[in-house]
C-alpha cells in the first residue's frame, strides 16, 4: 500500500528516528495484538522498528517465530523482518540462526539474501557466506538458496567486491547459477561505475556549496 511504501521510504531510507519510535511501539503492540494493524501495514512496520531495534525487540521477533510456525502468513512478517535489525550484533545472531534447524532450509537463502542486502549488514553477512559455504551448499544444495545468495551478492558497489565475488566462485564453482553469477558481478561493476563518474562531480558540487 502507498502508506506501507511511505513507511518504509522515511522510516528506512530516510532514518527518521523519531517515525521508528513510533514503528517499535506499533511493533509491540502487533505482538500482543494482531488485530492493532492492518495486514498490509504490518510487514512495513516491523521492518522500520527493526533497524534501529534492540535485542529486547529482536527476541520478541524471535518468539513469535516459535508461536507462529502454523500461521505461514504471519510467521514470515516477523522472519522477513529479521535482516532489517541493523545493531551489528544482531546480524550475527541472525547469520547463525540462518543455519540453524529452526530455519527451513528453503527460506536459509532468503534469510541470507536479505542481510546481503542491507548496507548495515552486506559485509558481515558475505564474510559469513564465505566462511560457512560448505555448510551452506551441504545444506541447500545448488539449485535451492544458493542462487538466492549468489543472486543478492548484486548489491555490492566496489571493484573490490566484484573481485572478491568473482575470485571466490572461480575456487568455488557453482554451475547452475553461473548465469546469476555473471549478472551479479556486472550489477556490481556497473554501480561502482557509476560511483566512479558521478564522485568528482559530486565532490565540486559539495566543495561550491560550502563556500
């Protein structure tokens, strides 16, 4: 809805802490009380009190998951909005509950690819996915998640990341989503492309208007 959408641009994009105050406390009073938002307002704001939640919030998160597991539609509002969390702590235990048997193995993927594509979390996360990818391709196999992951490595904006994605899969190939691949890698060099040429216009307009 265009009020989800709003939510999620001044909430998110825009980090207005005051507007995630106010998202926390409608957060907490869906838990106790499904009734208190609409189902379409819901996943917007659980996501926008996230990013600036504590581990008191994300353990609400987290218990819900456990009542909900037969309720799929309210169950994934609050696991979708796990990788929002943006306390560097948090991530990790969002990495490693990603691996656990409290997750499906058909939403690990999910779970990764969010967090790869989040800034507060993208590196940390990739550190991860390349730390634990025999446990990651043991545990999808090559045509699940890890096309996922593979898939959200594209929000990477550096020459260095492009690099460091493509070096990683040239030791550890994956056949079935060498085409992802490629596409991932070619989203990453053109964003820093584009870095590249907008950066010393940017820097001139922002020296002339500090004068």
């Amino acid at each position: 809805s265009r009020r989800a959408e709003l939510l999620g641009l001044v909430g998110v994009t825009g980090n207005d802490e005051a507007l995630q105050r106010r998202a926390r406390e409608l957060a907490i009073a869906y838990v106790s009380n499904p009734s208190s938002l609409p189902g379409t307002l819901a996943p917007a704001v659980l996501r926008v009190a996230a990013v600036s939640g504590d581990a008191a919030l994300y353990n609400q998160y987290l218990a819900q998951l456990e009542k909900l597991a037969a309720q799929p539609e309210e169950y994934y509002r609050f696991f979708s909005a796990l990788p929002w969390f943006s306390d560097p702590v948090l991530a990790q235990r969002t990495l490693k509950f990603a691996i656990s048997p409290a997750v499906r193995t058909q939403d690990t993927g999910t779970l990764l690819a969010g967090l790869l594509s989040r800034p507060a979390s993208r590196d940390a996360a990739w550190a991860f996915v390349q730390a634990e990818w025999a446990t990651l391709t043991q545990r999808l196999g090559t045509f699940q998640g890890v096309p996922t992951i593979i898939g959200a490595l594209g929000n990477f904006c550096s020459t260095e990341a492009a690099a460091q994605v493509r070096q990683f899969f040239a030791r550890n190939p994956v056949p079935s989503a060498e085409r992802t691949l490629q596409q991932s890698i070619e989203r990453i060099e053109n964003c820093a492309a584009l870095v590249a040429r907008q950066s010393p216009a940017l820097t001139a307009w922002l020296g002339s208007a500090a004068r």
